[in-house]
C-alpha cells in the first residue's frame, strides 16, 4: 500500500492550539507517572528501614537473656531510626499496673532531667496517663501534641521539659501485656500505620525474649540444681545460707561467702558461640570444685542432694563448702564452720590459681579469671543476706581494680560506698540546680606565645564544699551514668562562651581562637552522638573548626570500629578531634595508625620529666611521630620555663600548663587575649 | 538540586508571567534540563534561571528566591496536604522541617542533600533559625517561612540576625508571629 498524508483542512493556528493541547496532555503524563513513581519511592524506602529496624531488634533479642537487656537496645535504635529524645520502660504485673524498671535511653539530653527523673520512678495504674492507656488497651497510643492530651499524667513536667509528642506500645507475651515502652520527643512526631504496625511488630519480639525469661525462671524455682553445671541454684544456696547463719553461735562468727565473677566470660560467650560458652561454664565448674576440695581438705563441697548433712554431729562441725552457680556467670561459695579466718582468703588464691590457665575449646585457648568478693559474719550482721550483700560490693570493688583481683569485705568500704552513694545524690542535685562551672586553661603556641585556644574544665560549685575539682566527680558520674548529662552542659556551655568570645572580637578576626572539649566515651560512643553534636554546633553558631573533641583511648577500647566511624564523622562536618592523655595509655600507636585523629596531647606525666635523658627521647619520639604523621602536638602540663624552652626546641608546636596559664573563669581566661 | 524545585519554579513563574515565560527564560539562560520532578540537575542551572529572571523581572536573585519560596508554598500544600495537615500554626509546621519535612523529601529523593535548620526559642518568643548550606539559599528560606505563614493566615517578621552571604559561618533567621 502506498502511503500518503492525510490531507485535512489545518490552517496555521489550528495547528498551533493541536500542538499546546498535546504538550499539556504530554505534561499531565509525565507528571501522573512522576506522582506514581513518587509513591512507589516512599512506600520502598519506609518499609525497606522499618524492616531493618525489626531486623535488627529481633537478632538482639534472639541473643538476650534479658528482657531489660533487648528493650534497651530497641530504645536505642527506635531513638536513632524515628528520631525521639527520650525512651523509657515499664514492666507490668498481673495486668494492673505499670511499673518503671529503670530501663532508659536518652539520646538528647538538653532539659530532660526532670521528664526523666519522675518517668523513672513514678508507677502508673491500669487507665491512667500513657503507660496505664496502653495497659486497658493494649495497642501503639500516640500524643501528637502534649499540651492538648487530657490523660498525660506528667503533662506539667513534659510542657516544662519542652516535649511535644510522645508514644507508647506494649511488649505482648503469651496475648498479656508484660511490658511498655514509650517514647517522646521535643519535636512533633507524625504516627503513620506502618510506623503503628512495626512498632507493634517489635512489640511482639521483645515479648519472645519475656517468654523466654518467664520459662527460664520457672524452670530454675522448680529445680534447685543449676541444669548445666549441676551445682546448687541460688535458691539452694539461699535456703542452705540462712539456715546455717541461723545456727551461728552468740559472736556470730564462722560463716563466710565468696562471690565469683568471672573476667572475660562474656567475650568467649560472644566470640566462640553459646555451646562454648556453656562448655567453659561447666569446665570453670568443675575447676572450682577442686580448688575448694584441696583447699578445705577432702570432698568438702556439697553435692545438690546432700542428703542426711547434719546426722552425723562430727560431721556438722567439719568446716564445709557450698559452691553453687547464682547467675549466667556468677559463683558463690558459701563456707560453714570457719575458724581459720585466713582459710577465706587461701580459698580465694586457690581459685584465681586454678582459673589462671587457659582452657582449651576444641582449637581454641582462652584465657578468663575471676573477680572475687569476700565477706565474713559478725555480730554486726542480722541475717544472710547482708552478708552476701557485702560480698557483692567486694567484689564490685576487685571487678573495678581489673582482671583476677580478690577483695575483702572491710567497715571502711562500707563507709566509701556509703559516701560513693551520698556524692551519687548531690550529683543528681548538682545537675537539676545547675552546679557546674567551667573554666578555661589557655593553649598557647609555643614559638610566639600567642594564645591559640582554650581547653574548657568543668568545676563542681558545691553549696557547702565549695569548689569541687574534676576528680572527686568524674568517675561518680562516669559510674552512674550522670556523665551524659553533664557532659552535654559542658559541650553547650563551652560552644556557647567561645561564640559569644568570637562575637566580641568580631568577624574580621583571621584566626579565631578554638575551645577543646573532654567528651567520655560514654557520651562519645552514644548512638546518636553525631545528630547531637551537629544540633549543638548550629545551635551555639560555634564554628565547627574551631570546636575539638577531646577523647582518650578508653573509646576506642570500648569499639574501635565505632570510634573511627564517629571520628571520621566529626571531622566531615569540621569538628577537630583530639586525643588526649597521649602515652599513657597501652597501645597508643596502633590506634594512632588506625583512627583518624587531628592533634594528640603528650600526657604531663612526660613532660614533668622532661629533665631525664629517657623522657626528653620519649617527648621527642612522639613529637617525630606527629609530625610523620600530619598531626598537630600539644605538650600538657608545663610547670616550669625550663620545660617551655625544653619542648620549644624540640619543635613542639603548642602548650598547655600553670607555667603558661592556670585555668581561669571565663571572663578572666578570655581577658588574656586583649 | 532536585528536579522538582525547577518544576516549582516553573509553575510559579508561569502563573506570574505567562506560559511561554518559562521556555523564554530557559532559552535566555542557555540551559536544557528535561527537569522531571525525581531528576537531579546541577545547582548552577538553578541559578542561571534565577539570576536571568531577576535580570528580566529587574530584581536581584535574593528578591527572586524569596519571591519564589513565598509563591511555591500554596503549590506544595495542593502537592503533599499530609504535610500540612498536622499543624495548627505556621511556628509548629516549620518546626517540622528537619523532622517530618525532610526525611519524607529523603524517602522520594534518596539523593537529595537538605540542609538542617537548628531552632531555639528565644526568650522574648521569637523562633530563631539556624541555617547552614554550602548553597546559601536563605533567601528561599524566608520566602518559605514567609509561604507558610500565608498558608495559615498569620503575619510574619522576619530579621536576618547573621548571614553566611556575609562570610558568617552560618544564618540566624529570628522569625516573629505576633499574635
């Protein structure tokens, strides 16, 4: 067929209006496959997250023991994903009521404390506020909007601490409420229905772990043997530890009880499987068994049924030894009829000797210890449990002095924790009546003088101590966790000096002077550490590079792999990273290699012994190696002018100490640079 | 820049101007992206079309950007109403931005680059914004405060306190509603 135009009568302008018509209707197109294009694009990309959000709660809590340990770690990451400040928890009992179990996450913490002190402490019945709704109604409830939600029991405290949304949803186990988590934000966060069916989905996970708990405890409150290494169960050893102190003499003396936990256990656990784990629990078990039979002579450790103890009158005199499994890596020996006050302790040695070498799990040598804490009956003790109690916080205290430590139980130590507690208190106070102050230690350029910038000290102003130094608090509030918050003060406080500082010296100022921040690893290594540090550095209008982090190799201890993820982070959006306390520390040049720090600070402990031959190598070592490696060198700790000209003709670049400046108010501090 | 700003841009000035105003300026500009709203195209497209406007339109590209963000705000709430729809005032909804606003921007445009605004609430009532872009488009941003406020009928002051087109490291926006 032979092809032809078709001819139609089509003037010039009709033909223009046909060509704007088919451009609209090609513009329609191409906007309604955009718009379906769009849609398939957000639905794609929220279930795609949600899923890895699920993903990653359900692999915790298949791996938790502990329904506290697996909502810990969702609130974390629900923080993370959807963007919410606060996440605490509550476990419920027999349906009625809400009960807090001081299971929280604070991803922001600025005005918070007050919200969060009375959240986690304060009980809720069926029906009443957030936690009681989700209790008579057991699905995801959402307050858009605080100020206008009549059944919010904190709703006060909330519009105070500047909360505008919250949420809620129940763990659910065996269809019972067994636990709830909820959520809130300074920020108004939107509910959406898949939003309302992930959490509810996450909801049901966390319960497995509950289910799992419950059938746990069960087990081990029907049995009194412990089903893995077959030694007797706390309950056991509960029944036979109050019995036996009841029968102490009028001095109360002769009973004694060893806590054992084990160093190291949990990397085995981590590292190598479950199965080997329980393999090295048994093994460990049967080691300690040994240890105490040699110790107090013959089969001295009782066996779970023991049977007919107490027939035999000579028998019941023998010093005897109950070794029993109280938790996943918790021992206790319990010893009767003592009166070698020393045998205690031999028992102790015997036990570190025995843990002291390795274990080998099939092609594997692993090595653990023990942290043990003894504690003796005395007249000052009313029951069992006290004494146990006593051994516990002993053996807190050898966990806290390192591997394979044992502690005895002394009045003083009583004392220490007891004043430990006190401190723990007036730091909460310190934090709500806002007690800190900083001050600011210059840094100075070496070669001329010139002060380059500011490292800001917090300073506790005690209402009767007065000034407190760093020291007397720091490793308090690192315990408890109180760090956070003052670390987030001293962050803010410190931004917002050295903004005003640049504001009075005005823009025109070629280099403006940087203020350096100590942050703890706690802090450092919080999931949403970097959304919080960018929103401190707009909100202070601090300009990035003139803001450093401090940190210690104790971060990277702690996770290497986060730790270089969060530097590298730090120095994308301009933040300078610092490590501090350089040398001190064990193996400070793998990390140097590894992690991407700008500057490292030489520890004073070298430079205060900078007049020895091995310590001016030292200094100039490190100084050698900054320098290979591009990094920027303060020397900490310069007391006397001949340090000063000693590190300045070594090359050092900057310096911090008495000798240059004492850390000074601000106002005095920053008087200096005029 | 994301496609569907210049599709924004697009409307509005052709609303204003006329529907050959649109092809007039590309033309004048010497681009020729195909804009489709899920495309991207570089920044520097954007600006040759603002800066030729603003020549034609005899304003300056601040004048134009802010002229924009002010008319594209009505199109947006036709576009995304679920966006709108959770708010009562224009302080609650631009305070939804880095929360709400942007991470549904991100789910359509996994390669979007938004900036992140910081608010505080400043003692004497105002909501100060922080705002920090290598773009510097805070023009756009005072149109779009400005958009909003018109969206939920309320008046707005709006003082630029520092300005990165000054060399400042950032923006601070004090933005007012009287009531």
């Amino acid at each position: 067929m032979k092809s032809a135009p078709i001819d139609l009568p089509n003037p010039l302008h009709a033909r223009l209006d046909q060509l704007e018509r088919q451009l609209a209707r090609e513009r329609q197109a191409r906007q309604a496959a955009e718009a379906i294009a769009e849609a398939g694009l957000r639905a794609l990309y929220e279930s795609k997250r949600s899923l890895a959000l699920l993903q990653r709660i359900t692999d915790r809590a298949n791996d938790s023991d502990t329904l506290t340990d697996a909502i810990a770690f969702a609130q974390a990451e629900i923080c993370a994903e959807m963007g919410w400040d606060f996440a605490n928890a509550f476990l419920v009992f027999s349906m009625s009521e809400a009960v807090p179990c001081d299971c929280w996450h604070v991803a922001n913490p600025a005005h918070l404390m007050p919200f969060i002190q009375v959240s986690r402490t304060t009980t809720f019945p069926r029906g009443v506020g957030l936690p009681g709704r989700v209790l008579a109604n057991p699905q995801a409830h959402w307050i858009p909007d605080v100020r206008a939600d009549e059944n919010f029991a904190r709703r006060d405290i909330a519009i105070a601490c500047h909360i505008v949304a919250g949420c809620a949803f129940p763990v659910m186990a065996r269809g019972e409420v067994v636990a709830i988590c909820e959520f809130f934000s300074r920020k108004a966060v939107e509910a959406s229905e898949p939003l309302i069916e992930i959490l509810a989905q996450i909801g049901i996970q966390l319960g497995r772990v509950a289910e799992r708990e419950t059938a746990r405890e069960t087990l081990l409150r029907d049995a009194q043997q412990d089903p893995l290494t077959t030694l007797p169960n706390r309950v056991l050893l509960l029944d036979r530890a109050s019995s036996a102190f009841a029968r102490l003499g009028p001095d109360r003396c002769g009973l004694a009880v060893l806590v054992i936990d084990l160093d190291g256990f949990k990397a085995v656990n981590d590292k190598l499987g479950h199965d080997a784990g329980d393999w090295l629990l048994v093994a460990t078990a049967a080691r300690l068994r040994d240890a105490i039979d040699e110790t107090v002579g013959g089969e001295s450790v009782s066996r779970v049924l023991g049977g007919d103890r107490y027939a035999n009158p000579d028998r019941a005199r023998r010093t005897r030894a109950t070794l029993a499994r109280t938790g996943g890596d918790e021992f206790v020996v319990l010893l009767e009829n003592v009166t070698d006050e020393n045998l205690p302790h031999r028992v102790a040695d015997a036990l570190q000797a025995e843990l002291a070498l390795p274990f080998s799990i099939g092609r594997d040598e692993v090595s653990i210890g023990a942290s043990i804490g003894i504690a003796q009956s005395n007249l000052s003790y009313g029951d069992y449990d006290a004494v146990q109690r006593d051994a516990d916080l002993a053996m807190y205290e050898a966990k806290g002095a390192g591997r394979a430590k044992t502690v005895t139980f002394t009045e003083t130590m009583g004392t220490v924790v007891r004043q430990r507690m006190a401190l723990e208190r007036d730091l909460r106070g310190a934090i709500t009546e806002n007690q800190f102050v900083l001050h600011y230690q210059s840094i100075v350029d070496l070669q001329t003088g010139a002060i380059k910038g500011f490292e800001a000290l917090v300073r506790w102003q005690h209402p009767q101590r007065g000034l407190v130094p760093p020291g007397d608090f720091i490793p308090t509030a690192e315990g408890t966790g109180l760090i956070v918050f003052i670390g987030d003060w001293v962050l803010r406080e410190a931004c917002h000096a050295i903004a005003r500082l640049h504001a009075q010296m005005g823009s025109d100022c070629l280099d403006p002077p940087f203020v350096s921040v100590n942050i703890a690893p706690q802090q450092f290594l919080q999931p949403d550490f970097l959304r919080y540090l960018r929103s401190v550095v707009m909100e202070t209008g601090v300009p990035a590079h003139c803001l450093k982090l401090e940190v210690t190799e104790g971060v990277a201890v702690l996770d290497a792999d986060r730790t270089r993820r969060v530097l590298e982070k730090c120095r994308d959006i301009g933040v300078r990273v610092v490590l501090d306390d350089f040398g001190t520390g064990y193996s400070s040049l793998s990390y140097l290699h590894s992690l991407p720090f700008d500057m490292i600070k030489i520890d004073r402990a070298f430079v205060a012994v900078m007049d020895q031959p091995k310590s001016l190598k030292i200094v100039r070592t490190i100084l050698d190696l900054a320098n290979n490696l591009g990094l920027m060198v303060v020397a900490e700790g310069i007391e006397t002018p001949e340090q000063q000209s000693a590190l300045t003709a070594l090359g050092c670049e900057m310096g911090q100490g008495f000798w240059l400046s004492r850390p000074l108010e601000e106002a005095a501090a920053f008087a200096q640079l005029t | 820049m994301k496609g569907i700003i210049f599709n924004l841009l697009e409307e509005v000035i052709g609303a204003a101007h006329g529907p050959a105003a649109w092809a007039d300026l590309i033309d004048a500009a010497g681009v020729d992206g195909a804009y489709t709203s899920l495309g991207s195209y570089p920044d520097a497209e954007l600006l040759r079309i603002v800066e030729t406007s603003a020549a034609a339109l005899g304003m300056t590209p601040a004048q134009v950007l802010r002229w924009f963000g002010r008319s594209a705000m009505p199109l947006l709430a036709v576009r995304f109403p679920h966006l709108f729809a959770n708010h009562a005032t224009a302080r609650n909804f631009v305070g939804s931005v880095n929360a709400i606003i942007h991470p549904e921007v991100r789910k359509l445009y996994s390669d979007a680059i938004c900036p992140h605004f910081h608010f505080t609430n400043r003692s004497d009532g105002a909501l100060l914004i922080a705002y920090q872009s290598p773009r510097r488009l805070c023009p756009l941003v005072e149109g779009f405060v400005e958009g909003a406020s018109d969206h939920f009928g309320e008046a707005v002051t709006i003082e630029h306190l520092t300005c990165m087109l000054d060399a400042r490291p950032l923006c601070q926006i004090a933005v007012r509603w009287p009531t």
